[in-house]
C-alpha cells in the first residue's frame, strides 16, 4: 500500500524530532575528551614518578586525581607513525604508508577525531597534531584528521626553540566556541620537548643545578654538557606542563572538570641519542596519566599492564559510546582502557594486557635509497626483545650524511667527535655503530638497555619464547615483513620532495639542507 505523499512528510518529521532528542541525549551523556601530548618525551620524567629534575605539577595532579601508567609505550618510536597509531588504533606495520616518517597518510584511515566529529563531537586542537607529512582525503582537500586548528593566540616564552603557541588560550578560544549540549574532544600538542633548545637555559633561567640529576643514562657519558642537554630538555617539559596546568584551570572553571577524559602523554621518547627514532625502552616507554574526576572509581591508582598507543583510539570511541564500523574506522587492533578505568583495582588490572609491539621501518631519511632501519620487538615480564632486519644498514642513518635519524645537539656533537679523537669510542658504538640480529634486555637489571642478552646462554629459552610470540602475533597482525614482503616499507613515498634521495643527491656534490641536524654531523668519508 502506499502512503499519501503527506504521511511520507509527516513520518519524515516524527524521525527528526525523535533523532533530535536521541542525539541530544546522547550528546549530555557523553563526555569531552581532552587528548595532550607533548613531542617527545620520555618515561619517567615526571614528578609523580619519583623524578627530581623535571617538575611537572599539572600532570603529577592529573595522576593524583586519576590514573598514573608505569608500563605505557608508543610502538614505534617517532612523530608521524607514533600519532598515526594513536589515531587509528592500528600499529604502525598496519597502516601502509603511515607507518613511515613524512608520508602520505591514506585516506581510508579515518582517526578517531574524525569519527567524533561526524558523531555530534565539536574537535579542535592547537599546536602539533599529526605530522610530518601529508594527510589529505580521496578528492585531494587537507583533513581535519585531529580537528579544527586554533593558533591565534601567541606569546613569547623568553626562550629560544619554545614555541609562540599561547598552547592554553587557544584551548580557551576553542572552549568558547563550544554550544553548552556539545560534547567535545580537544588535542593539545606541544612542540616541546622537541629541539631545539637554548644551551644552558636550564641552569641560567630555570634555576636548575647540574647535580640535580640523579642518573645519566649508562649510554652516554656524564658530563657538563649532557647534563646541561638534559635540563634545558626538563624545561621544554615544563613548558608543557605549565599549558597544561593552565587548561585544567580553564576546564575548572568552566565547570567541564567532571565530564572530561584527560589523557596526558608524549608522542615517543627525548631527542637524544639512542632515543628518539631507536626502539629501546628510552625510545618507546612513555608517561601517561589519565583522569576522569566524575567517573574514575578510586583515583590515584597506580597501574602497571602494559598499555600500547593503539588503545587510546578504542577507549575514545567507547565513551563516546561507538564502535569502529559505526565511526566508519578500519578494524581497531588496540583494547579500550575502560576496563582499567571503570576498575576499582590497581597493580597489574588485566592479566591480558601482558606485553607491548614495537617496531620501525623509515624514519628519516640518508640511507641509500630512501632505506629505513627495519626493527620489530617485543616488551613483556620487564625484558625487551629487538629484532634487527638489515644489520648492514647504520641505525641512526649514514655517517656520512649526518646521522640523519638523530636530531642534532650538544650531546650528539659530543659523542660524534669523542669518536673522532679517539675518547668516546665505545659510547659511539652504543649511540650510532652497527648492531647484531638480535637484543635482548632485562628492564630490572639494566633499564638504560646497555648489556645485550641475547647471546647468553641463560637467556637463550626466555629468548626464543619471545622472539616466538612476537612472530606470531605480528603474523596475526598482517605485518608485510612477517608475511612474505618485507620490502614493501622501504618502496613508500617520502613526500618531503626536498629531501627525495638524500643520500645519492648528497655523495654527488648537491647541498641539501637538514636543518634538524648540526653541518659538524656529517662525517668526512664512510666509515666502513
Ligand atoms: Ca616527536
């Protein structure tokens, strides 16, 4: 039978209201999501986890009046793949062209920004969202893949290699913009730790003292200038920090504070040697503390499963009550967080969240043809198993275009002509030499991963047991590298076309700029 044309309208009007009200409903249950995440930052570096150097009031609160992560960690140790992970859910070997460094982001990985904003979500963000590279929709137009940008309000920190970005007003602006039934996610992302940095700032400006810390890390030597690099890094954290604290008294007052999921974290490790773009426990174990004061059952919890970046995405779209198929998202490979934040327990929460992946294919460019430094690895029982795919290859980059995978500073320049003279030698061979098939650490004994393992005969079943479960997980996963086409990674476009073929373009006489590193990186001559 069919309807008079008017009933079609009528039915049509009844579906509004009704689906009007729903989502309004919807929307007053669902809460903001406020996602910050300083650039390069590692674990431990955090008041609230017993340091002393580096003080970050506002995220230790955050740990207080939530919960604080003593096992949380990125699975790939750099900017562009580490927040693809975040944003999709997926690791980085599941995500094509986004598992490298400066690539094209493919559009059919839609990020959970994107999802909540197609779900009634206002988003927006100040600072650094994902990136470096390109990441456009299938018609070509730039994606709003971690929301809006607000980036009108500036100020002058005083310090050279801080960001203008007055990170906390451009939240407030984005606050204002907000209709009061609207619920909202927010990424607020520093350009801090990141370097630059002003030499000696830490102790000039800042008031900090040399013997403030209470550890060098046993691979590099511990001197003046290492800890002067350290401290002037504690006050590129503070900077964070102090936007931070300055958010969470804007959220206060406006009365948000309840209904807000507050994530705190760092995109991978510091910038220094050995670190940042390696896949060492200095590489990829981050702090993160998460809050959620009308929710959270027994704040102040300490929680030690181990969490991966892949299961921020999962825990956004459940409170923001969708799934990856309703949010139009790829199949999601992290767990949500829920069932440790809706738990009342702390210690170890789930006997399932027992390990973390970790892994690499390009980050920066300098190796002949555009090559990455494949490494995939495991973390589990407070040991770390590293694979190395292609020991021919020089981990940090080529010595003679600069070590490109490590940014430049004091301490690089130090370990690079302790080489040259012939007094560092050894602390080179950790930072930039050439490295076995395998390593394995144990966290308990050697948290800095500097006495490898893995020929050990003691260690030789707890070795293969890794190495084991690690194969196959990254199977089930779909990793090209385990499933027959390992050099897949090394064929992805790097789009900075400037820097296309570095290596070949800089042995034969062209000057390219890297601007991330010091000209004194470049080494004379190979050095094999
Ligand atoms: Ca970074």
């Amino acid at each position: 039978m069919r309807l008079p044309q008017k009933f079609h309208w009528l039915l049509l009007a009844i579906c509004w209201i009704v689906g009007g009200l729903a989502n309004e409903s919807l929307a007053a249950d669902r809460p903001n999501i406020l996602f910050c995440i300083a650039d390069d930052w590692s674990h431990n570096h955090a008041g609230v986890y017993g340091n002393t150097w580096v003080k970050t009031p506002a995220f230790d609160e955050i740990a207080r009046r939530g919960l604080l992560f003593t096992r949380a960690y990125t699975p790939n140790a750099k900017c562009a793949p580490s927040r693809a992970i975040i944003l999709t859910g997926r690791n980085s070997w599941q995500l094509e062209d986004a598992c490298n460094h400066v690539c094209n982001f493919p559009p059919k990985f839609k990020s959970w920004v994107e999802a909540l904003a197609s779900n009634g979500y206002a988003c927006g963000f100040t600072g650094k969202g994902w990136g470096p590279g390109n990441a456009k929709n299938a018609r070509g137009q730039q994606r709003q893949i971690t929301g809006k940008a607000f980036a009108g309000r500036k100020q002058n920190s005083g310090i050279r290699g801080i960001s203008n970005n007055n990170y906390s007003a451009n939240f407030a602006d984005f606050l204002k913009t907000t209709a009061d039934n609207q619920p909202w996610c927010f990424w607020y992302g520093t350009t801090e730790p990141h370097r630059g940095y002003q030499y000696g700032v830490g102790v000039a400006k800042a008031g900090k003292k040399l013997s403030d810390i209470k550890h060098v890390p046993a691979f590099w030597p511990d001197n003046e200038t290492v800890r002067n690099d350290m401290l002037d890094y504690a006050v590129e954290v503070e900077h964070y920090d102090t936007h931070l604290g300055r958010i969470l008294e804007h959220l206060k007052a406006a009365g948000q504070l309840e209904n807000t999921l507050i994530v705190a974290t760092s995109d991978h490790g510091m910038p220094f040697p050995r670190c940042k773009g390696q896949a060492y426990d200095y590489s990829n174990h981050v702090p993160l503390a998460i809050m959620w004061a009308g929710q959270l059952k027994k704040p102040g919890r300490v929680i030690n499963d181990y969490v991966s970046f892949a299961d921020f995405a999962p825990t956004f779209l459940e409170v923001a009550g969708l799934n990856s198929s309703k949010a139009g998202m790829q199949a999601i490979t992290g767990n949500s967080l829920m069932d440790i934040i809706a738990s009342e327990k702390q210690g170890q929460v789930s006997p399932q969240r027992d390990h973390v992946l970790i892994g690499k294919e390009r980050h920066d460019i300098g190796r002949p043809n555009d090559w990455g430094y494949p490494i995939r690895g495991i973390v589990k029982n407070n040991v770390i198993y590293i694979r190395n795919y292609e020991t021919d290859r020089w981990p940090a980059g080529n010595p003679e275009t600069g070590y490109l995978n490590c940014d430049g500073s004091p301490t690089k320049t130090l370990l690079l002509n302790g080489r040259r003279d012939g007094t560092l030698v050894d602390y080179w061979k950790m930072n930039f030499g050439k490295r076995p098939t395998e390593e394995l650490y144990d966290l308990n004994q050697d948290p800095d991963c500097v006495k490898n393992l893995a020929t050990d005969k003691k260690y030789a079943k707890l070795k293969d047991q890794l190495a084991q479960e690690m194969i196959t997980r990254l199977k089930n996963q779909q990793d090209p590298r385990l499933t027959g086409n390992a050099g897949y990674f090394d064929t992805i476009p790097f789009v900075n076309g400037g820097n296309v073929r570095f290596y070949e373009r800089y042995m034969k006489g062209e000057k390219i700029r890297a601007g991330w590193v010091n000209l004194s990186d470049f080494e004379e001559k190979p050095l094999d």
